[in-house]
C-alpha cells in the first residue's frame, strides 16, 4: 500500500476474528524496522513498515526457540518475498504468509493490516 495522507493522521490497524484492532499510530513504526505491539488476547504481534510503506504484521513469537523477538529481526527480500529473520536463530519468516522460508513446515500466523 502507498500512502498519500501525511502518517501522523494515520493509525495502524490488524483483522482480528471479531473485526479491526488499532495496534498503534503509523509514525510509531519507522521503515525497515519492527515493533511489537500486545492484541487483546495478551499474545503479541510484530509490526513493520517496509521504504515502500507497505505495512505487515506476523506473529511476535519465534515458534524455534519460543521467544517473543521477531519484532527485532532483520528484515530482508528473498526472490521477491519480504521476510523478517530471528535475532535467535536466524530463521527467514514471510511478512505476507508467515511461511518459514527455512523450514516450510512451519509457519507463524500473518495478519492483513491496514493504515487508515
């Protein structure tokens, strides 16, 4: 998504089962890096803006070693695909899928988001 409307009017926000959630405001998720945000259930979400302003949103655990820190991964392209990488363990996690890119027998959970 390409954003025309200046971000600090805009808020971030997840699909849940029981509709939109507002995570956080657009400005507080600078290009290229995560941030964690808690969801009404208590587990968290990893939150990132891409330099194209695309905005993704994947599950925070790292389902390798069990630690809420994909928020702080390095994120990255691989043949096209967006990923973030754990700080852990390195594995390669899809911010559109939540496919594993290493092992694709796991995955984490991907959410649609939107700014608005």
């Amino acid at each position: 998504m390409t954003l025309t409307v200046e971000a600090t009017t805009l808020k971030v926000q997840l699909q849940l089962a029981d509709g939109w959630f507002t995570a956080c405001d657009l400005n507080a998720l600078l290009p290229g890096r995560g941030a964690a945000a808690l969801l009404p259930d208590g587990r968290q979400v990893a939150l990132f803006r891409d330099r194209s302003d695309r905005l993704y949103a994947i599950d925070n655990r790292d389902p390798f070693s069990g630690a809420a820190v994909l928020s702080r991964g390095l994120t990255g392209t691989h043949e096209g695909r967006p990923f973030v990488a754990s700080p852990l363990l390195k594995q390669r996690f899809d911010l559109v899928t939540g496919e594993c890119l290493d092992d694709e027998t796991v995955r984490v959970t991907a959410y649609e988001v939107r700014a608005v």
